[in-house]
C-alpha cells in the first residue's frame, strides 16, 4: 500500500517546556503527538477507551477557560463508558491530554456528550498537546518562542520521495519554521526563548514561511525531521486564539 496522511505523524519533541526556563526540544516523542481539535462552543469534556478492559489508566487532561486561567484533572478511565472531567468545568480549549499507562484500545478525549471529539490517542502511546502552552508577552518588548516537533514518516517500508515540510496556515502571520539540519537529530536549545544553534539547523538557518526541502531528499520508512517553530509576539500583545498548520509533500510508489 502506498503513503497515506495518517502515515506522516506529527510528534512533540522529548523536552516540551510550559515555563521559559527549561532545557528544550531534543529528540523525538513517540508517545505524543501535536494534534487536537478546537472545540465548536466552549463545552465541559469527556474521556473514554475504545476497549471495555481499560479500566485502570489515568489520564489528565489540561484546558484553559474562558478567563485564560489553566485547569486540569486527573480521571480513571472506566473502558467504554464516558467519564465527565466535572471538575474542570466548561472549559474554552484543550492544551494536552496525557496517560500513565498504556491503554488497550483508542483513548479519545471529546466534548461531553459525545458533541464533538477533540484528540485521540492511539493504543501504544500516551498523548497529545498543542505548541506554546503558557507562551505570553510582555509590556517593554517583543519576544519570541521556539518550540520543536517532528514531522515523522510510519510507513513499515515506503519512503516519502523528494520530502518538503510546508506551511499550510497561519492566520495570524506569527509563526515561522525552521527544519533541523539532519533526520532524526536530537538538538536542543537552552530553554523556549533560545533559538536552536546554526550548527543543528538547515542553511541558511532563517525561520520563514516558505517550503524547505527535507535534508536528504527523501523522508524514509521511520524517520523523522524537526522542525523548530519561531513565534513572534509583540510588546503587550493581545491574546491569540489561533492555530498554525504545517505539513509534509511529497511523492511515493
């Protein structure tokens, strides 16, 4: 069978920061993808398992509110049967969900009621987030965040020919990206406001938002490029409700 979309994976890094301090990106993770849906309405949320033996995983879930203030909850799953995270409340999006253990079956997190699914974690991983988590401004000047994840290739055995990571939309027109400079690294940066060094990154080393060519043409079966994303705040910014998509091209047998 040749490369389908569900093949090519978009996974967080190793190191995934929420404060401004710690060590970040590294190498891949292949327990946690970057992928959610934003909710339709601000709505309370709902986990449950594909698989009536699931029983014993706890899973959190972390959410903003309306207010902007961060909430979180820690539920059992109980296998089929929807569990409510009532505690979180109606919460406005979804930030990450994570497990402690692997699930038998898809562990899905969606609004309540079944009105909606959100992210679905498949069996043999543990979860899922979205990028510059707690990412703000500041009144005296701009400031910028990076962030790494993964573009992955799962196919068994095809590699996808003549790869190119691209940005597919940016509504806001504040994120740029820039590919590591090798498949499969595991560079890091001193903490989130720190750029990747020249050295671990694709010449000629400028974010933008054109298409970039995969080191190596072809992005083969089990490998990976990171890409490091820029976001560019402004002084005293305002808060941004949006989402930034980048994808991979490219062809296959």
């Amino acid at each position: 069978m040749p490369i389908t979309a569900t093949d090519i994976v978009a996974y967080a890094a190793l190191n995934k920061p929420i404060d401004d301090t710690s060590t970040n990106g590294g190498g891949v993770d292949l327990d946690e993808r970057v992928v959610f849906t934003d909710l339709a309405v601000n709505d309370s949320v709902e986990v449950l398992s594909s698989s009536a033996a699931d029983t014993t995983q706890q899973v959190t879930v972390t959410a903003r509110l309306a207010s902007g203030a961060t909430v979180a909850q820690t539920v059992t799953l109980t296998g089929v049967t929807p569990v409510v995270l009532s505690t979180m409340g109606v919460v406005q999006r979804i930030q990450r969900g994570l497990l402690n253990a692997d699930a038998a079956g898809i562990v899905t997190v969606r609004r309540a009621g079944a009105a909606g699914d959100i992210a679905a974690i498949p069996i043999g991983e543990r979860g899922f987030r979205r990028m510059f988590i707690n990412a703000f401004s500041i009144a005296a000047s701009p400031k910028v965040y990076f962030e790494k994840l993964f573009i992955r290739n799962n196919h068994a055995t095809l590699a996808l020919l003549t790869a190119v990571i691209k940005q597919n939309a940016d509504p806001t027109a504040l994120v740029t990206f820039l590919l590591a400079a090798a498949k499969n690294d595991s560079a890091t940066s001193a903490n989130r406001l720190t750029p990747p060094a020249v050295g671990d990154t694709l010449d000629p080393d400028t974010f933008a938002d054109t298409d970039q060519s995969v080191p190596g043409t072809d992005l083969g079966p089990g490998e990976g490029i990171g890409c490091w994303l820029a976001l560019s705040l402004a002084a005293a910014n305002s808060p941004i409700d949006s989402t930034f998509t980048i994808q991979a091209d490219g062809s296959t047998t």
